[in-house]
C-alpha cells in the first residue's frame, strides 16, 4: 500500500510537471549537436548538398504542354556515403492515380459546387511522363517511381565531396488553372484563343537530404509545398516567337530576344526612379491579335537558388524599374495582360521594389539581381526572383477596396517569399508556418510602411481573436505538420504572425526583437533552419528565456483570456484612534439602511426603551466611533515603541488596490493595465507573464496611489489577443450591439452588386 502510494505520488507529480507552462522546453526540442548549435546557429560541421541543373524546355502552344531535358549535377557535401538519390516529381500529383485524388473529401449531404463537381469529374492526364534516365554518357541508370517521388540507384555509392550528374528527359501536360487549380499552369483567354503561362515544378528536382531526416521523403499531396537544395542553373526556354518571357534568373541572349527599342527601354529602367514601359499596353495588345511565325529561345541563368519558374504569355505588358539595395542595382519587373490594368500598371513593380526595400531593412538586403511579380487570376504563389500574382478589376477597370488591397498584398506576400524560404530556407514540406508565418509577419511590417491605414488581413493580434477563441475540436497546433493542419491560413499564416507581433510589441520591445529576428536571418540565409533553430536564436539573440512562449503560442491552441476578477480598496491601519474610528464612521453611515429599518423608524414611534427610561444603559448613549482618552493613550504608547522607519510606515497616506486576475483561457501572457483615476490621470503597469509561473489559474497584485481609482482596463491596447474583453473591465461594463427589426430582415442590404468606383459613376 505504501508503495503504491509512492508512485501515485510520483505520477502525479510527472502530470503536474507536463502541465507546468513555464516548463524548458527541453526535451521537445532536438538535442544541440556539431550541425545544430544549442544558440540556434549552424554548428562547426554543418553542411548542405548542392544540386546544379542544366534544363531545356519548349511550351507546345497548340498542345498546352512541355517538353524538357535536363542534366542534374548533385555534390555530396555530407559525410555520408549515399548509395541511391532521391528527386521529386511534384507533377505527378495530377497523375490519374495519384494519392492527391484518391484522398480528396466530399460530402454531398452537405451539398456541393459546380467546381466540386467538375474535378471530380476531371479525367486530366497530368504527371511526368518519364522517357529517359540515363548518366551523362547516356547509359540507362535504374529508377523507381514512389508517387511523387523517384529513387535512382546510382552505380556505386556517391562519396562525400564526389559529384554525379545524370540526364532526364520528360513531357507533361499543362494543367488549366482556372478549372483544376494549381499553383502553376496556363489561364486561357477564350475572346482572343490566347494563353497566358505560369510555369513552376516542371522539371524533376532533387530532393533535401541532410542531418535532420536523411532524405526529405514526404510526398507531395499539395498543400505542403517544397524543400529543395541550393544549386545554379541553365535554362533555355523555348516557346512562341511572339512570347515575352519572365523567368528566374538574369536573360543572357537579350540581344538576340529584344528589338532595339526595347533594350534601351530595359536601359532606362535600370536607373529609372518609376517604372518605365519595356512593352507597353498597345504593344501587347496587338501582340495578343497576331499569331506567331516560329519560335524563341530564352536563355536564363541563376546561381545559388533553391527553385526556378517562369512566365509566358503574348499577352504580356512589361514594365520595370531599378531599386539600391545597400549599392546593388536590383531590377524590379512586373509581367501582366491588359485585364490587370489600372491596377497593375500604377502598383505592381512600384510595391515590388517597396517590398524589397522593407524586407532588406528587417531581414538581410536582398541577394537577387531581379525582382519580378507576374499577374494571372485567382492565384499567389512564390519562386526565387519571380511570383505569381492574383488582383484583376472588372471589365470596365474599376475595382473594390478589396480588390485592390488584396493585389497589393498579394504581391507583398509573394515578393517576401523570397526572403522566407528562398534564401532562408525552411523545410515548406514539414513547417508551413515557418515559412508562411515568418513571411506574413514582415508582410504586415511591409503594409504598414506603404500606408499606415493599410487594412492588413493579418498581423495586428486582434485578428486572429475569433480563430483562438473557435472549437478546439477544429484547432491545431501551429506546430503541426503541413499536411495535418485544420484551418490552414488561421493556423499557419495568421497565428504565426500576430504571435510574432505580440512577441516585438509586447514581450521583447522591437529593438531586441528585430536584433534577434536580423540575427536569425542572417544566421540562416542559404542554410536550411528548423523550428528549434528559429526558437534558440531568437531566445539567443535577445537574451530573454522565450520558452513558455513558445510553448504556449506554438505547441497547444490555447487562447488568451484572462479577466479582472476583483479589485478592492485597502488602506493602513493606523492605530490613530481619531482617523480609524472616523473612517469607520463614514464607511457605515455610506452604508444604505436595511428597507425593514427605514420602515421601522416611521412606523415605530414609541419603542419601548423611551417609555420607560430606567431600561437604558450606558450602551444606549455610547458611541462607538468616539474614542476615549483611553483609547488615545494607548495608542500615544504603541508609537512611542516604534523605530522611526516603523513610524513613517505606519503614516502612510496611500490607498492600496489588490487585484485578482484568472487566465480563463489557458495561455499565459503580460497582465497590462491601465488605471484612470478620478481625476482625469491615467497610469500603465506592464507585469510579466511570469507571474503566472507558480500559479496558472489565479493570481493577484496589489498596487498603491495616493488618488481614487475609477476604472481599470486590461490589455488597453488590445495587444495580447484576448479573445473575450467583456471581463477586462473593472467596473464591468455591459457589451453593446445591434438587434434587427424583424419587418425589415434581409429587405435592405449595405452592399450590392457595384462597387464603390462604379457608385460613383452611376
């Protein structure tokens, strides 16, 4: 029984332990080694693979698909020997028999869209059709297909610091983005038989292989985006000779590409304060009426980058201007068709090189020779040096408040991507948040700096309030696999961004935040970084313990909620028979008299006691708020005991305030006041969130002034995301809102089908 005893005890202490929210994290983090230090930095030993690639690849206009040939150079800079290589094959989530369509969800009881109909039915015949796998003297190497990923068993095992190159030839059709989605494929312009082409994962790529997991085997489902070694590339792009292409990378044969007028356009850009027109809007649109003669081969190249894509289109605008970045001319471009107009035209490469600017200024200055934002419909997706963008006014080129705001977010999203993960390079596959997160934080810093009144989507803490305060049964943590998440942009862009502004604006204080965030970026640009690299540097670089924070913020879905519970006014008592029994006076005499008393004294006009006065005593005629020279004396003797410094407390004038707080919602967080006082003044108190430490429910503080508290707001800021303010009032304060007459429901509405810009015209 004793023993018995003992381990309950134990147990219980191991649970109590787990729950312990202040608790290091410790074992939830990896152990720091030679590749991964316990400071968050790359270690003495760490290294990286280098994948090379040497592409070719022509767009069948007719056909609406690509033909391509690549060699691939991989260098092993591990200490391992590896006996086979593994590339992926993302196109093949669109295979017939991919896992992608096997596991897609309907529910028809709960209805479905015309979309939800149409891929269901969708018969497209996508993925890589593989024709040839062979060294560079063109022997066949062996191969095997694992979904969308394939292993190639190399001769004989590849040597740390050795090289091997192998050749793939392939073709796959181009997806229709605008029936089936995608993050790249053709939009068709049905008035003009003309196509515009966003082009990325078309051609097999190596996969990560590091200290952390070996080789990066998660396959593709399509949400999980992608993790790719650093390498340099070739690419000659072939399509029609009316094309104009965007691509990765720097044009080598401009000169066999570009008339004379538009080199010299692409000359003035270069220092040009304002977008200059390459291509201009008439320019394309009677390229957009013609039809091409034969073909062209762009040539680009690109050194130490993770990824390459590209844009096609005879339909393309083209406009460009170069920014400084720290005394490197960067080129900012936009590619866009005439249906992007107004809009793209006065914003698009004017908040690209904005963009540039903002992230250089909070991360590192940006890498690339070009920047480049290419507009196609419903779509915002990310690839180093190019992006493609969504943001389309209607016909007659006007266009909503949100159409607007969304185009210029969208590009500020998309551009910063190239910061987080093209040079800082997370695993996409397994983290979303690190590298969606990340980057919709400095976004919000972006927005900001193009227009204080920016409506930003997210970032400000108080919009992810309605999300933390949701069903946990449909929460996830944001340390949760990409591919598990429920509510994907809540979970992996929102959450991540306002706990990053709560950490600058409220726990760090920006200048050791945006040390420790440059820090962290500088640490890792080119490297491949994990959370725990994240979380150490950060905690490194601003010297402050982030543990609970990070638990609290990133590994539950606990909300923040904490509430005023009680707040009571004391003051010393000083013994002083003459102050103390006066105070008590006026606190009874402030005190309303019980209604049966107040009746009592009309209706009861001759009590028994004054009929006959010999019932009377000396406690009929005392009052026991009068002291007595007794009373006066003994307090004379109680101070004269005292020390001086006991004195001088004693006669403190202060009233104190004790508080009592409850953190209803389970995340620990600063307890920030403000206390407004009857005569106008206001304080503010920060207390950290360590004061929940010892007791995560409960706690309470006292303060003191010498003027009459009236009011006390909790989180006046709103800064902390709490997401139930109903109780950070003392006095509470009754929640106000609107009720609709039931004769008018649903007959009137705020909006309708015109937007603000066509109002005013009509």
């Amino acid at each position: 029984m004793k023993r018995s005893l003992t381990l309950l005890l134990v147990a219980c202490s191991i649970v109590a332990y787990g729950q312990n929210k202040f608790a290091q994290l410790g074992t939830d983090l990896p152990t720091p080694n030679i590749y991964r230090t316990a400071s968050g930095a790359p270690g003495h030993a760490y290294y990286q693979q280098k994948a090379d690639y040497v592409i070719d690849v022509r767009i069948d206009d007719k056909t609406q698909r690509i033909d391509g040939k690549e060699t691939i150079t991989y260098t092993n800079h591990s200490p391992d020997a590896l006996s086979y290589l593994w590339i992926q094959l993302d196109q093949n989530m669109r295979a017939q028999d991919s896992d992608t369509r096997k596991i897609s969800q309907m529910n028809l009881e709960e209805g479905a869209s015309y979309n939800d109909i149409k891929r269901l039915h969708n018969d497209f015949d996508g993925g890589f059709k593989l024709l040839k796998v062979t060294d560079v003297s063109g022997k066949d190497i062996p191969y095997t297909v694992v979904k969308t990923m394939m292993r190639v068993d190399i001769p004989t095992p590849l040597k740390s610091g050795e090289s091997y190159s192998m050749k793939i030839e392939y073709w796959y059709n181009i997806n229709d983005r605008m029936q089936i989605g995608g993050r790249s494929g053709y939009e068709y312009f049905e008035a003009e038989d003309n196509y515009l082409y966003t082009i990325a994962q078309f051609f097999p790529r190596m996969c990560v292989y590091n200290e952390v997991e070996g080789w990066q085997n998660k396959q593709f489902l399509g949400r999980g985006e992608f993790t790719l070694p650093f390498g340099d590339y070739k690419v000659k792009i072939t399509v029609p000779d009316d094309h104009v292409v965007g691509s990765t990378g720097t044009l080598q044969n401009e000169k066999d590409i570009l008339t004379a007028t538009q080199l010299e356009r692409l000359k003035q850009a270069r220092t040009a304060s304002k977008p200059v027109m390459i291509v201009n809007p008439k320019e394309a649109e009677k390229a957009e009426k013609g039809k091409p003669k034969g073909e062209k081969t762009w040539t680009f190249h690109a050194e130490n980058v993770r990824d390459f894509a590209f844009a096609s289109s005879r339909k393309f605008i083209w406009d460009a201007m170069g920014v400084d970045i720290e005394g490197k001319n960067i080129l900012c471009m936009s590619f866009y068709p005439k249906e992007g107009n107004p809009l793209w035209e006065q914003y698009s490469t004017e908040v690209v090189a904005h963009t540039i600017r903002t992230y250089s200024k909070f991360t590192i200055p940006y890498q690339y020779p070009v920047a480049i934002s290419v507009h196609t419909n419903r779509i915002g997706m990310e690839y180093p040096m190019i992006c493609f963008n969504g943001g389309r006014p209607e016909e007659d080129g006007t266009y909503s408040e949100g159409t607007k705001y969304g185009m210029l977010g969208v590009i500020i999203h998309e551009v910063g991507h190239n910061f987080f993960p093209m040079i800082i390079n997370s695993d996409e596959r397994q983290w979303t948040w690190m590298d969606e997160g990340l980057n919709t934080f400095v976004q919000y810093l972006t927005e900001v700096e193009w227009d204080p009144n920016y409506p930003s989507r997210r970032g400000n803490p108080t919009k992810i309030v309605d999300y933390m305060k949701g069903d946990p049964g449909n929460i996830s943590p944001i340390m949760t696999n990409s591919e598990s998440i429920f509510q994907f942009g809540n979970n992996a862009y929102g959450k991540p961004a306002a706990a990053l502004n709560i950490l600058r604006e409220t726990i760090l204080g920006r200048e050791l935040f945006d040390f420790a965030f440059k820090t962290y970026a500088e640490r890792w640009a080119y490297k491949h970084p994990t959370p725990a690299d994240f979380f150490r540097t950060m905690e490194d670089a601003s010297g402050v313990d982030l543990d609970w924070f990070w638990r609290g913020w990133f590994y539950t879905t606990d909300p923040v909620d904490i509430s005023i519970d009680e707040v009571v006014q004391y003051h010393i008592d000083s013994k002083d028979p003459d102050k103390e029994l006066a105070f008590d006076r006026a606190q009874n005499e402030a005190q309303p008299a019980f209604l049966g008393e107040q009746i009592n004294n009309k209706t009861i006009t001759s009590p028994e006691i004054n009929q006959k006065p010999e019932l009377q005593d000396f406690y009929n005629k005392w009052d026991r708020y009068e002291p007595t020279s007794y009373d006066r004396d003994q307090y004379k003797k109680m101070v004269d005991g005292l020390t001086d410094e006991e004195r001088e407390v004693l006669g403190y004038d202060w009233k104190y305030y004790q508080m009592k707080f409850t953190n209803k919602g389970g995340l620990p967080m600063p307890i920030i006041l403000e206390f407004i006082f009857e005569d106008g003044s206001k304080e503010r108190h920060y207390i950290p969130a360590e004061i929940w430490k010892m007791d995560d429910m409960q706690v309470s503080k006292v303060f003191y002034s010498k003027k009459e508290l009236k009011e006390v707001i909790l989180d006046p800021n709103t800064q902390t995301a709490d997401v139930d303010r109903s109780d950070n009032y003392w006095p509470a304060k009754t929640p106000q809102s609107r009720f609709e007459l039931y004769k008018y429901r649903g007959r009137y509405s705020r909006g309708d089908d015109l937007n603000p810009m066509q109002k005013a015209k009509e």
